[in-house]
C-alpha cells in the first residue's frame, strides 16, 4: 500500500496524473495489478450516485412546478432560472479556482431549488395582475409587477447567498468541503437573480402577448428590415458606378410603363 495526501489540488486529477506516470513509466509482471482506494474509491461510488440524483432533482422540480402552475408553458419559464444558475455557479468556482467535488455537486442541487423560488415569485405576481386587468398592455404589467416584486426577489437570494458565505470563506477544518458548496450557491445565485428579473419577463411578455399583436410587430420588423435592405443595396449600387450600356437593359426589364 502506497499512501498520499492531496492538498491544494482536487484529488480526481492527482490520480489521472499518478496513472499516466505508472503506464508510461512502470511495468507490471503478470498476476499484478495497481487499484486506486481511500478517497478516491469514494470519489467514484459518490460520482456515480449523483448521476442519478441530480436528473431526480431535476425533474422532481418540474413536476413540482407544473403541479404549482398547472402549466407546462409558465413551468418551463420558470425552469429557465436553473441554467441561468448554473453558469454562476461554475463562474465563480473557476474565478476562485476550486474543483468540481461532490461537494460542489450537492451544492448545485440545493441551488437549484433556491433558484426557482424567484422565478415563481414573479410568475405569480404576473398572473394576479393580469387577473385585476388594470393594464392596457402586457408591457406596463411586466413594468409594474417586477417593480413590486423586486425587494422580494433580492431578499430571497440575499438571504440564501449570506446564510452560505461564512461556508464560502472557511478555513477550518472541513473547509475543503464547505467552500466548493458555498460558492457553487452563491455564485448561481447572483447571476440566477439578476438574469431571471431581465429574461424571466422577457419570456412571460413573449408567451402572453395575443397573436394579432405579436402578427402586427413581426410586420413591423419585416417592414424595416425590408427599408435597411433597400437602403443598403441603392448604397452599394451608388457605389458602384454603372455605364449607359448596362443601364439601358435594366430600365427596359424593370419598366412596366415601357413595356
């Protein structure tokens, strides 16, 4: 038995670098044979749990917010909020420079459900707005309901991201545990706040707006796409100047009075 110690480096790359110095370096007799123990073999079983935890985790999200909404429409706007959490989470692990663990894997999960929570708090104040019908558009509904839903949203990250921050800074023992956790959270909180209160409305303003409207808009937009084409090929023509000779054809091919 040959025993290590790992510090300041995650302990999945130190026995990919011990097995590649061993393969090119050593050469085994036969009838033996070199296995990885310790944690390491805790590593493994614990990576191969959380394969199955986290798609449970995930769907038992969804199905609790369809069963919330009874809406697979406003439960995927909703959902939106987990990838949203997601990049923050492995932002701030690269930025403090900490390694996936088991450890920052749980810390995902447990994100993930604080990271919805915003997100229903806004659909839901959205659907109580819509309700009274005091708003001639869905654009002044989305305006006014995010206003009055903003200290609520920051509160409910607030609470969460400081309640994990003294985890974040430890340097106790344990410490190698608690850090990867507390920041895959705190990150994923920050970026799930602030995107969910800029792409959440977005998506709700998208889905509830009535067809005519969203027909008259895309006309609108065809419209002025069309012009800035127009504009943009009689200034590429202006630039290119053309001769008699190949104007002549062109105005009696375009020319309906001509013709």
């Amino acid at each position: 038995v040959v025993g290590i110690n790992v510090r300041n480096r995650d302990l999945q790359s130190v026995v990919d670098e011990v097995q590649s110095l061993i393969k090119e370096n050593v050469k085994l007799p036969i009838g033996y044979n070199i296995t990885y123990g310790g944690q390491f073999e805790n590593l493994e079983s614990a990576k191969e749990r959380l394969l199955v935890a986290v798609p449970i985790a995930l769907i038992l999200i969804f199905v609790m917010l369809y069963f919330a909404f009874k809406s697979v429409k406003e439960a995927l706007m909703i959902y939106t909020a987990i990838p949203l959490a997601a990049v923050g989470g492995v932002l701030l692990l690269w930025l403090r420079d900490l390694p996936f663990s088991i450890s920052a894997g749980v810390g995902f999960i447990a994100l993930f459900g604080i990271a919805v929570l915003n997100g229903i708090v806004l659909i839901e104040h959205f659907k109580e707005l819509q309700k009274e019908g005091n708003f001639n558009n869905i654009i002044d509904l989305i305006k006014q309901g995010t206003q009055d839903r903003l200290r609520a949203v920051l509160l409910t990250a607030l609470a969460a991201a400081l309640g994990f921050l003294p985890m974040a800074i430890s340097t106790n023992a344990g410490a190698e545990v608690q850090r990867p956790l507390a920041t895959v959270v705190i990150g994923g909180l920050i970026t799930a706040t602030i995107l969910t209160l800029v792409v959440l409305p977005v998506l709700y303003a998208h889905f509830n707006t009535p067809k005519k409207q969203k027909a008259m808009s895309n006309k609108k937009n065809l419209g002025a796409l069309g012009i800035l084409i127009l504009l943009g090929v009689l200034q590429v023509n202006a630039q290119q100047p053309m001769n008699l000779e190949t104007l002549i054809p062109l105005v009696l091919e375009n020319n309906s009075g001509i013709k």
